[in-house]
C-alpha cells in the first residue's frame, strides 16, 4: 500500500489523530471494569494497527501486515464470540459488539493483499465507516432503544452495571425500612456495555472509521 493520494504531511496527521485515540481509549481501558474494558482495548489495538498501516507502507514491510491480518482476524472471531456469549447471558444483542466486530473485519480486510479485494466489497466496507462516523458523531447510537432499557432511575447511564456487578449488588442489598421507598425495578434485562460515550470516546471512535474509510478508499 504505497498511498499515493496521501502525502507524508496528511499521514502525520493522521499518525497523531490516532495517537490522541490510543491515548484516550487506554485511559478508559484501565479506569473502566467488565466488557467495557475490553471493548476499549479492541479500539486501542485497532487504532494502533492504523497508525503503523499510514506509516508502514505494505510493500516495504509485507511481514507486518501478514502478522496484522492474522491479530485482527483473531480479534474479529473473540468480539463475534462475546456478541453471541452476551446476548445469551443478558437476553439482547448488544449492537456495539456485533459493530465492533464488523470494525475488525474491515482492519483484517484492509491487510490483505490489493488483489484479494474485491472492489464492490471495499465500498460496502467505505460506506458502512462512513455510517459509523455519522452514528459516533452525532450519538446516534445512543438512541438505540437497547441502551434505553432495563436502567433503574438510580443508574446513571454511562454507569450501567455488567450482571456480575448487578449480582453482587443484590447479594449485598440492605433490607429497606417499611418508610422507605421501593427502588425502581428494571423494566428488562440490562446490557453491560452502553453507547452512553463521553464526548472524548464518541470524536476519537469517528475520527477512526473516518481513517479507516479514507484508508479503504484510497488503497
């Protein structure tokens, strides 16, 4: 991949946009308990792998890219396992999961050979980042009524529990006074991963399908 239409200058800024997301999703990484730890971590390593395929080109380093191809292949199978593993345990699929696994098929397909990629699939791919900029931008994702329910009013939304933290609350409830009021049950099942981002994690999550789909666009 030798990028012509991308000079060195714009991959620097490039480069340093996704430094910024590195930074910012490692930071949640280790703050952040349960899935959302990893669902981070999975966006640390694909904004990594980015920032090496805008300064690495293929062609001078096609070992790289075979040993990429192989990491984000594995990562895509792990995130499609835990949509299927989450959706069993909280009785809903999780649409970050199922995207996010769908993010990593376009990074394992942008490190194949340019002869093993289709054209009409590369544009399905630009199209769907394009999507994701969109829905990240604008929390659009955050709509969804997925992350609407099973809440209670007492759950901030950027704090929704996994089941284990609900359990272990649960187990460790005080027994209420006959004055006190009822806590609010939850209307549903409650999912441990919530698109409820900061502001921070919804630019630097568009900034990098925007990379991904220049990326795709001009390979």
């Amino acid at each position: 991949m030798s990028m012509p239409l991308l000079p060195m200058w714009l991959r620097i800024v490039w480069v340093v946009a996704l430094c910024g997301v590195i930074v910012t999703h490692v930071g949640h990484a280790v703050a952040m308990p349960g899935q959302r730890r990893w669902w981070h971590v999975g966006h640390t390593a694909m904004a990594a792998g980015m920032a090496l395929m805008y300064l690495l080109p293929r062609m001078q380093h096609p070992a790289l890219y075979r040993a990429g191809l192989v990491l984000f292949v594995l990562i895509m199978v792990a995130e499609a396992a835990a949509t299927a593993v989450f959706r069993r345990r909280e009785g809903m699929l999780n649409p970050l999961w199922l995207l996010s696994a769908v993010d990593m098929f376009a990074m394992a397909y942008m490190l194949l050979a340019p002869a093993a990629r289709p054209v009409w699939l590369t544009w399905v791919l630009v199209a769907y980042l394009g999507g994701q900029v969109l829905g990240w931008a604008f929390g659009l994702w955050d709509r969804l009524p997925v992350f609407a329910r099973g809440l209670p009013a007492t759950v901030a939304p950027g704090d929704s529990p996994t089941a284990v933290e609900r359990t272990h609350r649960h187990e460790h409830a005080v027994t209420p006074l006959a004055d006190d009021p009822a806590p609010e049950a939850a209307p549903g099942p409650v999912v441990g991963l919530t698109a409820h981002s900061t502001v921070a994690v919804r630019v630097t999550l568009a900034v990098m399908a925007a990379g991904m789909a220049y990326m795709l666009a001009i390979m």
